[in-house]
DNA sequence: GCTGGCAGTCTCTAGAGGCGACTGCTAAAT
DNA sequence: ATTTAGCAGTCGCCTCTAGAGACTGCCAGC
C-alpha cells in the first residue's frame, strides 16, 4: 500500500476517526469505530487498520494504552475527501441571506467586509476575518482639503471602494480656503481614476516641468498633492471579529495553548501580520485549507486556517476563519466558501 | 479604634503589605513584614496589627496558616493614601515624551488618543484604553458628496476634531455631479460650526418653510443634508490597546479568571460597553480607582480600573488602564495621570 | 504593650496502590 | 490470507497517606 493511496475501508475508517475526535475531543478507540464506521468488523480488525495508519503517520496514540488521535496529515486527508466532494454540493446560500441580512442593503464594501468576518464568527464560532484586495484602495478617486487654521489643512482622499483616507499636514505658509478649493478641484479634475502611484509620478513629473510656474494656483495645487501623498500608503483593510471566542476556546481545553492564543490576540491588534500570514495562501482559487504544523509560523501549530479568496487578478482578496486544528471543517469550509461567493457577488454586482 | 482612622503604625503595616503582596502575589507573612515595615518591632507584634487589620476587613487570609492578603477595601485604603501624596509629587513628563514620539508631532486628535491607549498599555502592561468626548465629533464643519453612480452619493462629513464621517445614500431621482458640487457649497457655507443636531433642526425648518421651492439647488441641498443626517450618531470614539496582555496576565496566575478575560475581550470589541461602564465614573476631576468589588459589573470583580479625565465641561473624555486587583497602583497612578495630562494639554494647544 | 516560644492548622508534594481503558499479540476460525 | 476472540500488559488517573514546611494564635514573661 503506498502512502498516497488509501484502500477505501482504511480511509473509511480514519474519516470516522477524524470525525468522532472532533465531536468528542478525545482519543477514539477501537471498539468505538468498530460500532460506528458501520463496517461489520470487530474492533480488532479495526486495530490492525490503525496500527498500518500510525505506520504511515496519519494517526497517533497520546500513550500507549489510550485511543488514536489524528495527526496534521491524518487532518489533512480528510480535509481533502471534503474538499472533493463539496464540488457538487456547494450550498452557501444561508450565510449569503445572513450577510444580507447584517449588513443592510447598499453597504459601503468596508462594512460588508466587517459583517462577513462578524458571521464568519458567530457561525463558526472562531475567529473570523476578511481582507479587502490589495489594489482596493489604490485608485484615486477625490480629494478635499479642510482649512483647520491659516497654516494647517486636514486632507480628506477618497479612493476607489469609497475608501476615505485623511491627514493633517502643516504648510509652510499659509494659504487662503478659496485656493484650497481649486486646488481641490485642480487635482479632482486631472487625476481623478488614475492608481495612486500614477498621481504621485504626474505631480512629481508636472512639478518638474513647470518649474517656471506661471500659474500660482496649479503650484499650490501640486505641492499640497506632493505633500499628501508622501507616505500615505493605502493600508489593506483587514477585520477581525470574534477574539474573545478564544477565551472559551482556552477553558474548554488548553489544545490552544497561552502563547498561540497571545499570537492570535497580537494579529488582531496588529492585523498586517495576519496579511502577511495570508500572502503565501492567496494564490489559487476556491477554500484552501492549512492544517497546524503546515503553517510556517511554530505558533500557530495548534491552529488551523481555512480560506477562501473572491474576485479576480490583482482585485483579490479573501475571508476565512482560524482556529484550533480540531475544529468542524466540514460545516467552516461549506461557511468560509459561501462567504466567499457572497462577497465577490456583491463585487461583481458594483461594477 | 474607628474604621475610617487607622493609627499611624497599622496603615504603615498595611501598605507595606500590600506593597509586598503586589510585588510577590504571595500571602505576606507577619516576619516578613516585621523585617520590610521598617518599624522595628517583633513579628509577634505584626500579627497583632494583622489581626485587627482582619477585624476591621482591611485583609484577609486565604487559609488559616497562611500569610495575610489584602482585600478590596485594604487596596482602597492604599490606594487613597497614594492618590492622597501623589498631588505634590506628580511627574508625568516621561509619558508626555513618549506619547509624543509616538503619535508625531501634528496628530488627528483620534491618533493622539490611539497612541495613548498604546503608551498606556506598553507602560502599565496592562489594557490601556482612550475616549473621545462624547461631544468630540458633534459640531459640523464640512460636507462633501462624491458622486459613485447617478443614483447613489457617497457622503464625507467632517466634524470638529477632524473627524471623518461617511455614508453611502441612495437617492431616488438622479443628480448631477455639478449639482453636487453646489449643494455642498451651499450647505459649508450655510452650516458649518453648528452642532449636529442644530444642523438637523435648521434643515428640516427650511425644507418646511421653503415648500414651495423656487430654488431648485437648494432643495437638492436640503434634501440631501436631510437624508445625511438620519441615524448618524456621531459615535463615542473608544481606542483600546492591549489584549492580547490579557493572555499573559491569565498565565501568570489564574487571578483573572477565564470569564473575566471573556468580558475584558467582548469589552474590547463591543467598545460601546467600556463608555457605559466609565460613565459612572467620569464625573469628577483627577485620577479615580475602581478596586474589585466597587465594581457594579460582578464579572469585574477580579479587575481595577485606573481611571482620568481630561478636558473641560461637556468636552470631557478620559484615558485609563484595565487590570487586576493586584496591579502596581502606585506607577499606574502616574502614568494614566500624566497622560490625561498630555492630551489635556494637547486639546488646550489646539484651540 | 511588646516579645519569645510553642502548639496547632493548613497546604503542598511525593509515593503507593487500585481501577479502568485500550492496545498488541497470539492462536484459532473462516 | 484475512478476520476474530481472548488475554496479558501498559499507562493514565484518582485516591489515600505521610511528611515537610510555612504561618498563625495564644500564652506567659518582660
């Protein structure tokens, strides 16, 4: 028997013994499968199964005498057999009606982002989370400037997605509220559509030709857009609901030990790490699934990852749930991919 | 000896206690004592004192042959004798620097209090938090529509403190962008410096008054001020850092326990608990202690909250720590008094 | 009023023993 | 060759016990 290939009783009998651990939490016996993997095989003939898949390391005995618990890999290839037969059985309409449902009917995407990772949680009862596309925010759509005092302007951005970004910068001299607002209306008028990299470029560009600047009004315009858009970096919007979830997590059993539940509570304060953590999985398409010691951070071994992505190219982004290794994957891959395909609907349904 | 006035010894032995007992979380025993208070006298003696310290509820043992520890009301009376010498002695200037070097130096108001809540939490180790007064976002100052397609407006109000408000409305007829345009300008010019619900009030009078509408921009203006302002609460801004403390806090020992850890987490993401819990407390001027029991929430009662307000009249707000009973009092003192301090400061500078 | 001494109380730890839950192995049955 | 039944062996867990250590409370003397 090879390693990848499993005779079908045997896969039969690790599902059933994958199952049984998540319901119950603890090492299943052999008796106990015997009775429920609806074999007909007496409980020895079901150690002799599990004897050959602790050999090949799909599953392990805490101690001698206790039951089998399943490894990483025993996950894993349960994982997979889910993942192949959801092909056929996707049905993510009941979190869809609940999107709908929390986050009303014309929301901003930023709020429906929140409202994703707020019913990613509540039905899985893990930790939820949803990151915008990269590119979300990049687009250059407006700008405003406040006059706060003579010397100091608030500047309000709105890029694409009706992402609102601001700033306070102080200005070398002091410039009148009239030539704020054509200065704003300047900028709105030329740039408006362009990435934020481009506008930044055309300024820097323009600045340079025009040195000689006959126009006042464009050499306010252009030097107040230099001075915002130096360091304003569009920040990928990322939210995190259900860190308390941990908590309980932590009394039920300690299989989430302190300094992975400190981790998980530090991504949520400081949620980039969680984009960092998520760039390796963002490739392909569908639910990928990372099971314990698959991620590359030791931390998070007793933790699993199941994500989704939406949209398409650079316009990417994606939904998913953390949490411990023994969770139900069966109904958070079915939730995270009807999240999924929530999401890039209402994307799709914007443009 | 009456309850409120302890002899000059026994106080000293009680806050050499529970000095003792914050520094090393164990019971503090009577020879230890004898040997710390500096009072020169037998431990004998101490266990005299200690056990009229029990009488009058200042400490407490938690089994017979064990040391004593302080209780609710021994923390208060320590607590009140710190606060009582702090007024000479207040030294905030390190928090201020660090407070500076961490939100830079022309903040938003909202980053000033985001980095205090961080300053609190690296200083003190436990959950710092930050709030804006209540009335903070409520004096309008700007308004701006963005058109997103012909029927749907995505609004930016800005408010006094550079606050940034949006909101995407549907509009049942379609506008122009330059009708837009004007209507803002109309509704800058018109309003800006009145309080929301002065703005509120004001427009709804006009558009009653004016029915018959020659004016056709300024009921476009009117009605969509009208539409932008239904259900925006400008809210409390409430920044907390910190969480995953809690964490180690919970490692340490098991003083805070698991539901508590759950209320600190669901009070870091429901914010809107935290202002309900302060605003009992946000009265008076200075620095407030809430120990334990004092607490109305019984799921704090492990917990103490150092508390200060900042500002004046109806712009009051606060900045405080989260931590358990056995917190080092004395620095915490310090440090959420010299931020109140700063941001105080901060908000005088700005006006 | 303070102090030294002593008996008493309680926790904590280590070790021993019994119980229960499974497995691995072997030998017989299919 | 596979499956089964039975049995011996292993290990974790619980309880019980005993001893050590840490303090206190009280009493008698200073």
């Amino acid at each position: 028997m090879t390693t990848g290939a499993l005779s079908d009783r045997t896969s039969r009998v690790l599902a059933c013994l994958v199952k049984d651990y998540i319901d119950s939490g603890e090492p299943v016996a052999s008796a106990t499968l015997s009775r429920r993997a609806g074999l007909g095989v007496s409980p020895a003939t079901i150690r002799n199964v599990l004897a050959q898949l602790e050999d090949m390391g799909y599953v392990s005995q805490p101690h001698t005498s206790a039951g089998r618990v399943p490894t990483d890999l025993g996950y894993r290839h349960y994982v997979d057999m889910l993942l192949e037969t959801r092909r056929a059985t996707r049905d993510g309409s009941s979190v869809e009606a609940r999107l709908r449902e929390q986050a009303g009917d014309a929301p901003l995407f930023d709020q429906l982002l929140s409202s994703a990772s707020h019913v990613l949680f509540e039905v899985s009862h893990h930790v939820g989370f949803a990151i915008a596309p990269s590119d979300m925010h990049a687009i250059f759509q407006r700008i405003e400037f406040v006059p706060l005092s003579p010397a100091r302007v608030l500047v309000v951005m709105v890029t694409r997605g009706s992402h609102v970004s601001q700033k306070v910068i102080e200005l070398s001299e002091a410039v009148a509220p009239s030539a704020l607002t054509q200065a704003a209306n300047y900028l709105n008028a030329e740039f408006a559509g362009l990435s934020l990299d481009e506008v930044r470029q055309a300024v820097l560009a323009r600045l340079e030709q025009e040195r000689t600047l006959y126009d006042e009004l464009r050499a306010v315009a252009l030097k107040l857009a230099r001075t915002t858009l130096e360091g304003i970096e569009a920040p990928t919007a990322v939210f995190i609901d259900g860190a308390s979830s941990l908590a309980g997590d932590a009394s039920a059993v300690s299989a989430v030990s302190l300094s992975t539940l400190r981790t998980l509570l530090r991504m949520v304060e400081e949620k980039q790490r969680l984009v960092r953590l998520l760039d390796a999985y963002l490739d392909g398409p569908g639910v990928a699934v990372v099971i314990g010691a698959e991620h590359p951070d030791p931390q998070l071994h007793a933790c699993s990852l199941v994500v989704a992505t939406y949209g398409e190219g650079a316009r990417r982004g994606a939904v998913g749930v953390i949490g411990p290794t023994r969770m139900h994957y069966s109904r958070t891959i079915s939730v995270v991919d009807g999240a999924a395909v929530a999401v890039a609907r209402f994307l799709r349904d914007q443009n």
